[in-house]
C-alpha cells in the first residue's frame, strides 16, 4: 500500500510540473442566410503577434454534411482562386483576417468564412464554392453571403488543479484500503484513516433513554 501511494504521490507531482499541451481546442459556430455550420478547431497554442493562432485541424458540419479536412495554409479553395487562406483565429475581435479558413465538404463542396474589412460595416462573410470549379470564375453554384460567426476556446484544466485531483483521489483511496483493512483484521488502524465509528462523539448511554446519557470528562 505505502509504494501505491508512493506511485500516485510522484505520479501527482509529475502532472504538475508538466509543461502546457502544444495543441489548443476551440467551438467555433456560424450562420447566416440558409447557412449553419459548426464544429471545432485544432490550434498551436502559441500566438503570433496579433494575437491569431494558426488552426491545424477543424471537424464539424455545415448545413448537415460533414466537413473532411482543412484547406492548406496558404492556397485558395478551389473556385476561389486567387484568394489563399491562413487558416488564423484569435479570441478578439475581428476574430478572422481577411483571407480566412477553409475547408472542404463531404459533398464535394467548399467553404472560405472571412472578414471582410472592405465592407461598410465591416462584417464576416462566407465564400461558398460547388463544383464545377472554373479558376477565377464565380459560377451559379457559387454564393458569397455575411455570416455571424465566433470561436471560443475550449477550456484546459491546470496542472496544478489536476495533480490536486489526483493527490486527493490518492488519499480517499488509501484511507478507504486502511479502513477496510482495519475492519477485515480486527486490528487498530495508524494515522488519521479512521472509520466512522472510531471517531463516534465522546458520549456512552447505558438505556435507550437519553436522560440517563452521561458525557465523558
């Protein structure tokens, strides 16, 4: 028992000096005319100077149809040539830069959210492309729309908050394992890992009466 606690004791120690993960989780939701989509991000956790992190991953849906994977930082969705996207997100506002992310669709479609600062008032807007793809060319199937559009990042637990889980799950545990070790063997149990009836309050009654209840000096 004392190398279980011993393991869970360095264990907790461990976690709390681990450095922070190198991979950050946002929500991210938007919609607008006919449109809704919504899922997650993947982001390094470092910021650059304007406080935009790069996405590295994105799951979710848009109008039912999965989304599969991110379009490459730096090119264009196809049909939305030649404007590339950096695939970068931050927590103030405007929360996207004026070439976006992108991503592609299980349908065989694309998508390209934006911020559109050219506008008046500036307002986030979406680059719809369905095939065919024509380079430069905007066809039918394709929609440019304003969206409202936000990302939040998921909260991290701390290291410390979780070696403290940790180290108290390991006290609870061992406390309970003295305890019923203590009942199991009839023998006295050391340390403060006591069952509930070791530590009854100081008073002894002879009848069922409480009248006839004396304190203990």
């Amino acid at each position: 028992m004392k190398r279980i606690g011993l393991l869970l004791t360095s264990v907790a120690a461990l976690i709390a000096t681990t450095t922070p993960a190198a991979a950050l989780t946002w929500n991210w939701s938007y919609s607008g005319t006919g449109i809704a989509a919504a899922g997650t991000f993947t982001t390094v956790d470092t910021p650059d100077a304007s406080g935009f992190y790069l996405i590295t991953a994105i799951a979710g849906e848009r109008n039912g149809a999965a989304i599969l994977d991110l379009q490459p930082t730096g090119t264009p969705i196809p049909g939305n040539e030649p404007f590339a996207v950096d695939n970068l997100v931050r927590v103030e506002l405007p929360q996207l830069t004026g070439h976006g992310f992108g991503y592609a669709i299980a349908d065989g479609t694309f998508s390209n959210p934006f911020f559109a600062s050219f506008l008046q008032p500036p307002t986030y807007l979406e680059f719809f492309s369905a095939p065919p793809f024509i380079s430069g060319v905007i066809g039918p199937e394709d929609s440019e729309l304003p969206i409202q559009f936000s990302a939040t990042p998921a909260p991290v637990p701390e290291a410390a908050t979780l070696a403290l889980l940790l180290a108290g799950l390991a006290a609870t545990w061992l406390c309970s394992s003295a305890v019923r070790a203590r009942r199991e063997g009839g023998g006295a149990t050391s340390g403060t890992c006591e069952s509930p009836r070791a530590a009854s309050p100081r008073r002894r009654c002879a009848l069922p009466s409480p009248r006839r209840c004396r304190s203990r000096g």
